[in-house]
C-alpha cells in the first residue's frame, strides 16, 4: 500500500499497526486520539501535527522533524525519538515509558507536567523549555543541555547530573532528592526552595550563588565552592562540608546542627543567628569571620583558627544540656 493510502486509512480509522511512514510529508495531519504500535515514521516531517491523547506503542520518530507538535496527554511507551527535531513541541501531561530521546532537539518545547519512565536522554537539548513538574525518577541526565530551562518543582529523584550546569535555569521548588550531582554548577544562581536532601555534591560549585530555604539535609558537600555566596533560612543538618571553600559567604538563620566541617575555609564569612550545634569544626578556618548569635553548643574544633574572627553574643556549651543530651540509662 502507498503512503499516501496508509495515511488516509489513518485519518479514517484512527488505529495503524505495523506500518511504513518513514520519509514522508506528514505536515499538520490531525492525528488527535489516534492509537499507533509499531509505526515508523523515521526521518518524516510532522510539523505541526496534533498528537492531543494518542496512544504511541513502539512507534520510531527517528531523526524526524517535529517541530511545533501538539502532543498533550500523549501516552507512549517504547518509542524512538533519536536524533529527532521537537523545538516548540508541546508535550504538556504526556506519559512516556522506555522512550529514547537520545541527540534530539527539545528547544523552547514544553514537557510541561510530563512524567518519563525508564527513558534515555543521552545528549537531548531542552534549551529554554518548559520542564515545569516534570518527573523524572532514576534518570540519568548527565549530558542533558540545560540553559535557560523551567525546572521549577521538577522531581529528578535519584537521577544522575554529574557536572551539570544549570546557566539561567529556574529551579525553584525542584527536587533534587538523592541525587548524584558531583561537580555540577550552579554558580551565581537564585536558588528558592530547592531541595538536595541526601544528594551528592562533592566539588559542586555554589560560588556567589544566592539560596533562600534550600535543604541541604545530609548532602553530601566535600571540597564544594560557595565563595561569596548568600543563604537565608538554609537548612544543612548532618550536611558534609569536609574541605569546603565558603570564604565571604553569608549565612541567616541557617542550620547546620551536626554538619561536618572538617578543613573547610570560612575565611572572613558571615554567619548570622544561625545553629552549628554538635558540628565539627576541626581544622577549620574562621580567620576574620563574623559571627553573631550563633549557636556553637558542644562544637569541635579542634585546631581550628579563629584569627580576629568576632564572635558577639555566640552560645558556647550549656553544660547541663549536654549532660542531657549524652545520657543514656543504665542496662
């Protein structure tokens, strides 16, 4: 059967199986609601096509043009998108499960509350996409290009972004849950409400970065730069922060209760009404620091350096407390 008659079964049907589209112009059908299994439309043009709730099972877009595509709450599952162009596709609510979008283009597209599953993303392009409330569980997104990208309440639990860079993206809200972010960068970024809890960090720039309620619960930070940083309301608790560099960054009402310091810099920092109780400060360095109100109850710091740091009103080790605290019944 032609092409051309494949296509007109289609838009009568609405059901094709086992078909053959590849290197066709398929521009602008309306193919909204329509149920594909293995359909090939490798290296096609379907600008502007309507995909609104179809159903795609094994279907091949591979290094097809998609541009300006309307897909919302398109379900697909094991679906090839290698090498594809989708800028300014619209994907709002869609379900993907198994799809490869490997070397694809999603420039200014939209993944808009779009939920992927066990998908490939090796080398995709979402320079200034909306990722809005995208779910991506267990992904890895190392060589993904983020630039100028909505990732705004994105969960990304448990993915892997080894040094990533974020350039003009909005991360407010996203998740970053157990995340292995090795050496990302994030330098000079507002960062609102994002959550790295449990997250690997080592070496990841934070330098002149401004956060404001971040967690940074039980991350870990070793040898990271947050150099003339800003954060407010940051909760570090069990955080580890071995051999950072935080030298004139500034802290407000921030916890670090039971972080690990050990070796960090904070050289002429700024710690302001924040809780460093129980953290190890070893072999730290506060030379020049200001620190006011600060809670430094049952700190260690041994070989620490405290050069003309000014220490006004800080809470040194209640005694009673930490009997308390230490207490454990007899057996």
């Amino acid at each position: 059967m032609l092409a051309e008659d494949i296509v007109q079964v289609l838009l009568s049907e609405r059901v094709l199986n086992g078909a053959l589209l590849a290197d066709q112009d398929l521009m602008n059908l309306d193919l909204s609601g329509c149920v594909l299994k293995n359909v090939s439309f490798a290296r096609s043009d379907l600008t502007g096509v309507n995909l609104t709730a179809a159903v795609l099972d094994g279907c091949s877009f591979e290094g097809a043009t998609l541009n300006q595509v309307v897909a919302a709450k398109l379900e697909g599952s094991l679906i090839n998108f290698s090498g594809a162009t989708m800028q300014g596709a619209d994907f709002s609510g869609a379900l993907f499960d198994q799809c490869l979008f490997d070397n694809s283009n999603l420039t200014n597209a939209s993944f808009d509350r779009v939920t992927t599953s066990r998908c490939v993303f090796t080398n995709t392009d979402f320079t200034r996409a909306n990722l809005f409330r995208w779910s991506a569980l267990e992904t890895d997104l190392s060589t993904v290009t983020f630039s100028q990208t909505n990732l705004g309440k994105a969960n990304l639990t448990r993915s892997i972004l080894e040094g990533q860079t974020f350039s003009g993206c909005d991360l407010t809200l996203t998740m970053f849950l157990q995340c292995l972010m090795g050496k990302a960068n994030f330098e000079g970024m507002s960062l609102t409400q994002t959550q790295f809890t449990q997250s690997s960090l080592a070496g990841a720039r934070f330098s002149g970065a401004q956060a404001s309620f971040v967690s940074f619960v039980e991350c870990d930070l070793t040898g990271a730069d947050l150099r003339e940083s800003y954060f407010k309301m940051v909760n570090a608790t069990d955080a580890t922060l071995g051999m950072a560099k935080l030298d004139k960054s500034q802290w407000i009402q921030c916890v670090l209760a039971r972080a690990n310091c050990g070796g960090a810099s904070w050289t002429a920092s700024s710690l302001d009404s924040c809780d460093l109780s129980h953290a190890l400060l070893d072999d730290g360095d506060f030379s020049l620091a200001r620190l006011e109100t600060v809670n430094l109850h049952a700190i260690s710091d041994a070989r620490a350096r405290w050069d003309s740091a000014k220490l006004k009103g800080v809470l040194r080790t209640d005694s009673k407390l930490l009997v308390a605290e230490t207490w454990r019944a007899k057996i």
